[in-house]
C-alpha cells in the first residue's frame, strides 16, 4: 500500500458514501461527547478531556481509523477524507481537533518510514484505539529549526559491534498531547544524522511534564517532555536504519499542513456559524442587523469569500495529494497560511460582529479567537511559511523562466473564453504582473530582504489561491460562487498592485527614475479595475448568506 500523507491511498480514499458516514459521525459527537456546554466547560477550567478523546479512539466510534491504512487496521483514508473529517472536528472545538491530529502527526512518521513490524506494532495500536501518540520534534531553542534541535541519541552495541539499541537525551517543547501520549515518535540525532524513534510511556528517564497554560486549544495538552539516558532497543528506530529522520519529515510537511488549514477552516467557519443567524435575530436601529449592507460587508463577507477560496485552494491540493506522488509543500505551506490567518481574521471580526456578547464566553466566538490563533503559530508559523513560499516560487519562477506563473496566466485566460464571469481575467493580470515583479526583485537583488520576500509570499499566495478559486467558480458556475470568484479577484488585484509598489518603491537602492518608470509600466491602476462592481457583488453574496429579499 502506499503511503498517506505523500502518495495516493489503495483505492484513492474513501468513496463518498463511507466519507459521508464518518462526517455523520463526528455531527453525532455534538449531541454527546462534545456538546457546546461541555467545550466551554473544558475551555474555562483548561481540562484536556483524556476519557472523551480515547472513547472517540474506541471500536464504537473509531475516528483514527480514517487515517491508518487498511493493511494495518485502518481505512485507509486519502487526504481529502482526512481534511473533511478534521475540518468538521474542529468546527465542534478546535482543542480537542488538535488532540485529534497530534494521533496522526505522531502516526505520520511510522507510516511514511516504518518497516513492516513497525507499522503492524505501532498501527496495529492506534487503530485498536490503545493509544494516545505525540510527535516530538519541536525543542525550546529550535522551534520549528528541524537543522538545530539537540536530541541526541547514541547507539549501544553488543561485544560484536553491532547496535542493540539507542541511548536518548535531551528535551522537546509544545508538543501536543505530549502529558497523556502511551508512545511518542520523537527525532533525536545519532551520528548518521536525524533519525525518528519510538519511546513508550513510562520507559525510565522519559518524563512527561505538566501541561502548559494556554491563551487558547484549552481543551488540548501541550505539555515538555525530557529524556535522561532513556534506554529504546534499536526495533524502536523508525525505519531500521539512522539518519532518516528529517527525510521522513519532510515527507509529510505538504499533507501536515493542509490539515493544519483543515484545522482552522473548521474554526473560521464555526465562527461565522455564530456571527451569522445572530445578525438575523438582532434588532437594531429598527431593524435586524443582517439588513445593514455596511455591517455585513465589513465583518461577514469578506470572511466568507476568503473561506470559501481556501476550500477552494485546500481542496485542490487535496485531490493532488491523493493522486500524485510529487512535492507539494509549498501548496501545504500556502494552504496553511492563506487559511489560517483568514481564518484568525474572521473569528476577531465575529466577535465585532456581535458586539459585547462576542466578548461573552457564552457565545462562543472569543473561544475560537483564542483557539484559532495558534493555527498560524503550529507547524511553522506564518512567517516561516512565507519564507518557504518566497523562496522555492521564486526559484521555480526563474527556472521555468517565467513559465510558472505565465502558464497559469494562459489557463485563466483561456477558461475566461468558457466563464467570463468567474473572475479570470483579473486573476491573469495578478499572475503576469506577479511574474514582471519576481523578476524585477531577482533582477535588483530585492531578494535579500526578508520584508521584500514576505511580500511576494503573499502575492504568490493570493495568485494561487484564487487560480483555485476560479476554477471552482467556473465549475459550479452559480451566481453566488461567481460572486465569489470575482470579490476575491478584486481583493487579489488590490494586494497586487500594494505589494508591488512596497517592493519597487520601498528601498533606495532603486533609482528613482528606474522605479518611476517601472510602476508606471505595471499599469497597477488598469490591474486595480477590477475591483468594479465588488460592492454589487458582495451585496449579492449577503442576499445569499443571510437569505435576504430584494
């Protein structure tokens, strides 16, 4: 079977009947186990709720089935299966969604590098439910530095020289579920270099402190953990052979951080669930606020369209994830940060939206503020996402010779000819005036400045994000998708034309004749014209969201 995470599952996932039950089933747990009233029990008095999380494991309900391969007890769920599944967890409480994905992040390294008696053990585990797994990686001086942590593990050998087992120590931090894990994947290095080990609860000199006190996830456990000369035989080294380990890592960056988007959609999205039917309950100034154009096209709209451009996006790169077998972490890495600081956005303008209640715990919203925030924290902060975006774009831009983006200028020109309505146009003048600013950048040695490349990430991202969104528009093709589309279009060539004059007039480098020159060129006001007609739009948008009559 290959591998999740990387390749395409047996089968190419579930069908959409099986995805289907398994959704069912999460809606149940509202009813139940996490109920509304229990999660802001668990919020207040920060309870990771141990028993609920491993009754979600048990036969009865089995929800990490979705994720282990059915060659070892599993359902072999594809990416796509697992961002719907983890979208809907988290839309319930986003705590106990990252509990749930600490199981499959601390999976991950077995069932990418693992040998067969490896994943039979260790797989074999989890989806009998026996087990609670953190990933242990992150360390308090590394961070998200995979190069620099200082875990170290030193062989042991017999008489003969040969390696019996492994000597660990050294110290994570944040790990999720890290307090309550029966076994943790953690990399530590030996001297072939990064290498991924098993390591049980209460193996000698594994300690796993208390957890930590949080702005947010209350309802998760983040706790350190130390190893002082813990003691694993060489069958716990993750793929039998050292020095793997950030290869092993590596390999799942693109499918981690989708679900880490999964993550907060599911949040954004339940924020909005909030935001929206109280807008059509409350009365002010003589009538419900979902009638005021100006309050729903400030703090509801823009969220909505963004939301849906990351299903679009995230979706997409779903399906590659489940049908090809290249690299796609930058698409998880601008999966990640297009979705997790949209949605951080739209649960602050929930709480606005409903005013001093959203500043109540009782509504809800400022819980999934809270929550949501670490999203763009978690698996390599925005910043280190619009590092990776910037560089390897970049690099590709000018390998292909302008072709990246300049190909997907064509496409969305030519799919204009069949949907002129979808935005497409507008989203084809982003990629080439992307494209004149990659070079332009690379040509004025802009690159070298950290501010310069946090700029073009987000062009990229935008460009990209709304090629996806354009697609998805002109496939459904009904009124309010291609609303949508072309909300967002505008929003990307606003961005465009901002971030362009920030990178050609920002430094002094650049004469100032040249950069003049080069401004005027770009025609940014010509690309800014696309933003004719966005308040129509997103009337239309609010008419649908909360079913208005003309």
């Amino acid at each position: 079977m290959t591998q999740i995470g990387t390749h395409r599952p047996e089968g190419g996932g579930l069908d959409d009947e099986t995805r289907q039950m398994v959704v069912d089933t999460v809606h149940q747990l509202s009813k139940r186990l996490l109920t509304p009233k229990a999660v802001l029990e668990w919020d207040r008095d920060e309870i990771f709720p141990e028993a609920v999380i491993r009754e979600m494991l048990s036969p009865e309900i089995g929800l990490q089935l979705l994720f282990i391969p059915e060659a070892y007890g599993g359902m072999g769920g594809g990416a796509m299966d697992c961002y719907v599944v983890t979208r809907e967890v988290c839309k319930l409480c986003l705590g106990v969604g990252t509990a749930f994905f600490a199981i499959q992040l601390g999976s991950d390294p077995i069932i990418v590098g693992g040998t067969e008696e490896q994943k039979t053990k260790w797989l074999g585990a989890v989806a009998e439910g026996n087990s609670l797994v953190a990933y242990a990686v992150t360390e308090p001086e590394a961070g998200s530095n995979l190069a620099s942590f200082k875990t170290k593990a030193e062989p042991i050998t017999d008489d003969g020289g040969a390696v019996t087992g492994y000597r660990i120590n050294g110290s994570k931090q944040f790990i999720s579920t890290g307090g309550y894990a029966d076994f943790v994947t953690v990399l530590a290095q030996t001297p072939e270099g990064p290498s991924f080990f098993v390591v049980e609860k209460g193996t000698p000199g594994f300690e796993q402190h208390k957890g930590e006190e949080k702005h947010g996830i209350r309802a998760s456990n983040t706790s350190p953990l130390t190893f002082t000369d813990v003691v694993v035989p060489v069958e716990n080294l993750i793929g039998g052979a050292p020095g793997k380990g950030l290869k092993q890592a590596n390999q799942v960056f693109g499918y981690t951080r989708l679900m880490v988007a999964a993550m907060a959609l599911g949040a954004g999205e339940a924020a909005l669930g909030i935001a929206i039917p109280y807008a059509k309950e409350r009365i002010q100034f003589g009538g419900p606020l979902s009638e005021k154009k100006g309050y729903t096209n400030k703090l509801i709209v823009p969220h909505w369209v963004n939301l849906k451009a990351a299903t679009a996006y995230i979706e997409s790169v779903a399906r590659r994830l489940d049908s090809e077998d290249g690299d796609l972490q930058v698409e998880g890495s601008i999966a990640k940060l297009f979705t997790t600081e949209s949605a951080n956005r739209a649960a602050d303008d929930a709480i606005q939206a409903l005013g001093g209640y959203g500043y109540i715990c009782e509504f809800g919203v400022e819980k999934i503020k809270r929550d949501v925030k670490i999203t763009c924290i978690y698996e390599g902060t925005s910043e280190i996402q619009q590092n990776i975006i910037s560089t390897f774009r970049w690099k590709k831009s000018r390998k292909t010779k302008g072709a990246y983006y300049g190909d997907m200028a064509q496409g969305l020109e030519a799919r204009h000819a069949d949907h002129d309505q979808a935005g497409c146009l507008a989203m084809a003048a982003c990629a080439r005036t992307l494209n004149r600013i990659i070079d332009f950048a690379h040509e004025n040695r802009l690159t070298r400045h950290q501010q310069v490349m946090f700029a073009l990430a987000d062009m990229m991202t935008h460009v990209e994000v709304g090629d996806a969104m354009s697609r998805m528009a002109a496939d459904q093709a009904d009124d309010v998708t291609l609303a949508a589309a072309r909300v967002f279009s505008a929003t990307c060539a606003k961005l465009i034309a901002d971030k362009a004059r920030l990178i050609v007039l920002g430094c002094q480098t650049i004469d100032t004749t040249v950069a003049d020159e080069f401004v005027a060129a770009l025609n940014l006001a010509a690309l800014e014209n696309g933003c004719r007609g966005i308040i129509d739009d997103m009337d239309r948008i609010a008419d649908h969201i909360f079913e208005r009559t003309a």
